[in-house]
C-alpha cells in the first residue's frame, strides 16, 4: 500500500475524532447510542467517500476530493445518528 493512501487515511480519522468531540455541542449526544458512535459514522463515511472518489478518478493530491469528503463526513455523522436514534425509539 502506497505511504500516501495511509497517510490519508489517518487524516480521515483524526477528522472524524475532530468531529466526534464537537457532536455533544450539535446536539448529536442521546442516551440511544454511546459517545463513540458519532466518531464512528463520521470514519465509515469519510472512508467510503473517499474509497468511491479514488476509485472514480479523483486523484489525492487535488482539493475536490478532500472537499467533499470534509463536507460529506459532519453530514453523514449527523444523519446517521439520527437515523440510529429513530430506528432505538
């Protein structure tokens, strides 16, 4: 595996720990799941995004590909988490 695919990898998850400390503030903290399970959402899809956009051609080195997976990490962590507590109720 290329250096480069790691490093990116890490950078999606400490983005996705990033992430998960800021939930409790955006109202994505319940009694329904535990405190890691934001973080978690946030890692699954900011790996797939990124997993898709590579294999669709986008290259690592541009801002395209970190733009929407910056973007489509909070919004996943947040529908997903409301999804989780929809489906617990």
């Amino acid at each position: 595996m290329d250096p480069i695919n790691l490093l990116s990898l890490a950078f999606v998850v400490v983005y996705a720990l990033i992430l998960g400390l800021v939930a409790p503030y955006i109202n994505l903290s319940s009694s329904k799941f535990g405190a890691l399970v934001p973080t978690a959402l946030a890692i699954v899809t900011g790996s797939l995004v990124w997993s898709i956009l590579t294999w669709a051609g986008f290259h690592y080195d541009e801002a395209w590909i970190w733009l929407i997976v910056m973007l489509s990490m909070p919004v996943g962590m947040w529908l997903g988490a409301k999804r989780l507590t929809k489906i617990r109720t």
